[in-house]
C-alpha cells in the first residue's frame, strides 16, 4: 500500500489528484477508515488514513465504501442491447455502459452459438468496440457444445470442432478473443491430434491464437474433462504468451450433466481442477442460477482466488420484464427471471431454460454478500480473480500502481459514483 516509485506524491506535475475517504477494500483486507488516492489514470496510494503521506490531505468526509472497479468475463448484453444481435459498434456500447454505470469497469463480451458468417461479422463488431476501450474482450459461447446441454442457445448452429474456425475468428477479432466456451466430448475440440494448424483441435488452436478454453455446456463424464484440463493447463504453460496459466469453467453447474455420486460430471471434475489451480470457475451468483449455499460450498471448497462471479446477461440487464432476443432465441423475462420462450410467445415444455441473467456484477456482489460471504471475498472473485484470467495486472484492485477504477457504493452496495481511468464516468 505505498507510493509507488513512478509517481509524484507532491501533486506537482500532471492532473490535480483525488483524495478518497472511506471504508477501502483491498485484495488482503478491509480497511475501515482507509484512503484512496488517485493521480492521472492511476492508483498513487492505497492505505490506512492515518498513513497518508503529506501534502495529499485526507478529506473529513466518507464518500462511502470504496471497492475497484468490477471485472465481468462472461456478458451477453444489457441496458435493452444484446452483444449477440448487434451490427454496430453503436448498439454494442449501449449494453456495455449499461454495466459500466453500475460498476463494471471492465467487460468482456460474450456471443453465443451461431453460423460461421455471423460469427465472424458479430466478432469483428465486438473487435472495433474493443479497439475503442469499451470492452476488454470478446468470449465466445460456442459453437463447440453439447446440444444435450444447450441451454438457451440453439442446437442447430452446434458443431464439430473446427480448428480453422477458431483461427478465422481470431484474426476477427484482431487479438481481443480471451475466451471461448468448449465441451471436451464434442469430436475435434479435445482430440490432441496434431499441432496449432488446421489439423489440431479446438484446444490448441485457442491457446496458439492466444485464448483460454473454458470448459461449458457440457454432457461429459469426470474422466473426459480431466483429460481435457489436462491438455489445455500444458498447452497454456508451454505458451509463452498466454494470458493465463488456468483455463476456466463457464457458469459452473449452469449447462453442465448434473453432479451424481456414481457418476460425478464436469462439475466434480472443475472442482477438483480449481482446488488444484489449474482451472478457475465462473458463478452466476444472482439467486437465480444457483442456490446461495451452492455459492458458499464453492468459495469455501476453492476459495474466491479460484472463482469469477459473472453475469451472464443478456439485453434485459436493467431493463423491465418483457420480451427479448438472445441471438436466434426468444426471450421472455418475468419477474427478473429470463426464460427461453417459443417463436410464437408460447412456453416451451417443461417451463424453458434460463436464458442468461439480468443483474449487474455488482448485484451478484451484493447477493454473495447478503447469503453470508465476506466482503472481501466477492470483491476478490467479482474483480481480481477475472482480471488475473484475462491476464491484466492492471486490473481489479485498489493497490497502487493499477489503473484507477474505483467504484463508491452505500451502505447497501448500491452504486453512488463510478470512475474508471482516473475520470468520473457515473
């Protein structure tokens, strides 16, 4: 929590500092009466507020809690605008300041299953929207998936792996692809067969293009997804420039073959990988998805370092019940809860999947916090923990020398202002 080197605590150069006051959550601790001080678009100092070195003056007012800004690996949309749907860079920056006002200083965006021609265009909107800062990536769900686990994507557009599929997408997305959603049993994404061309599976073709594979949507058995963790954890630790030594598992028991002492699944098997730190696993912990005791079970069995809290939202995040689209799907949100639907409104047989969330990160946060987890340890899995998986140091917590993204919240965690670089933005 000291001054770092390369800044000027006499204030006598550049942008006139912030001073913040507050109870100040860090990765180690909770300071009750901490301090935040931001010069230019970087954390200066970050401690107790009777540390403060001089000339910066502590204010004699709280602003609140001060926590970093939110990093979400896994979003689909908000704010009435669908990543999956949109033709613009326009339409794509609505759903992402949608989270950003709330708290979430750095999204990635998520596609779901779709043809190859839509990929490719929806990827290289998402590519300039990156370009721009809006995002920090781009995470595609699919199209490599388990059609018995499909959830709300469509079944049709499943295939095979295609290594030369995820190659094209990767030049789309012109290095912002940080992830891609997998199911180790499909043919061709965990054969091991071959080298990072157009003969390799799916796996190696992400770890040369410079993604992480995520384990998700998945019907394997434990055995399958070991071999696959396996594989991806080597490939990402003989490539030099990978953004991560861990892959990761999307929306842990979401999509996946339910965890059976006989026969105990991808979930036991992504369990066992994060315990190892091999693997970190995505939660959508927003009551919804999952039951908060299920929540609890995980972040004590592999703690927050090894578990991202996300989203998964689709359009409706912010926005009122009613319908919407989520790629090919029709979605219709009731009650804060979003639901496949039929083409033609009806309900499909046995009530229709969930399709994605409607929170905002720092609605998951409040939820963990609420069901009895530390709140440090929410903000460390809302914000450290995937800022480590997209490989960004600079990232996720308030320590001094990271990019000053700070967001202020009330004593219920609901968000008051939000900065991210340096500069107000709500």
């Amino acid at each position: 929590m000291s001054v770092d080197a390369s800044l000027d605590p006499a204030g006598t150069t550049g942008p006139a500092p912030h001073v913040l006051r507050g109870r100040v959550v860090t990765p180690a601790r909770v300071l009750d009466d901490g301090v935040v001080v931001v010069v230019g678009a970087t954390l200066a100092w970050v401690g107790p507020a009777d540390r403060v070195p001089a000339p910066w003056t502590v204010p004699a007012e709280s602003a609140g809690t001060l926590l970093p800004g939110l990093v979400d690996v896994h979003c689909h949309g908000g704010g009435g605008a669908s990543f999956p749907d949109a033709v613009d860079v326009g339409t794509a920056r609505t759903a992402a300041h949608e989270h950003l006002r709330h708290g979430t200083t750095s999204l990635v965006a998520s596609l779901v299953t779709a043809p190859r021609d839509v990929l490719l265009a929806r990827t290289a909107v998402l590519a300039d929207l990156a370009d721009a800062g809006d995002v920090v990536g781009i995470h595609l769900e699919g199209p490599f998936l388990s059609a018995d686990r499909c959830g709300a994507q469509n079944p049709d557009d499943m295939r095979p792996g295609d290594a030369a599929l995820v190659a094209e997408v990767a030049a789309a997305a012109r290095g912002h692809l940080v992830t891609m959603t997998v199911a180790p049993e499909v043919p061709g994404v965990a054969d091991g067969t071959g080298t990072a061309d157009a003969r390799a599976d799916v796996l190696a073709a992400l770890v040369d293009a410079g993604a992480l594979p995520s384990v998700g949507h998945t019907d394997a058995s434990a055995a399958q997804v070991d071999v696959a963790v396996d594989r991806a954890f080597d490939l990402l630790a003989s490539a030099p420039a990978a953004r991560s030594g861990r892959l990761t598992a999307t929306h842990l028991f979401n999509g996946m073959r339910p965890l059976h002492h006989r026969d105990p699944g991808p979930v036991a098997a992504c369990l066992a990988a994060a315990a190892r730190g091999e693997l970190v696993v995505e939660l959508v912990a927003d009551g919804t998805h999952l039951a908060d005791d299920t929540v609890r079970a995980v972040l004590d069995l592999v703690g927050p370092g090894s578990v991202a809290l996300v989203t998964d939202a689709m359009a409706a995040a912010g926005m009122p019940d009613g319908d919407y689209r989520l790629g090919p799907m029709a979605v219709r949100v009731a009650d804060g809860v979003a639901r496949i639907v039929e083409a033609d409104g009806s309900t499909p047989p046995g009530g229709g999947a969930i399709a994605g969330g409607v929170a905002h990160l720092l609605d998951v946060v409040r939820n963990v916090v609420a069901a009895g987890v530390p709140l440090e340890d929410a903000v460390l899995a809302a914000a450290t923990t995937p800022a480590d998986v997209l490989g960004r140091r600079d990232l996720g917590a308030l320590v001094a020398g990271r990019r000053a993204d700070v967001v202020v919240v009330d004593d219920a965690l609901a968000p008051v202002r939000v900065m991210r670089a340096g500069a107000w933005v709500a």
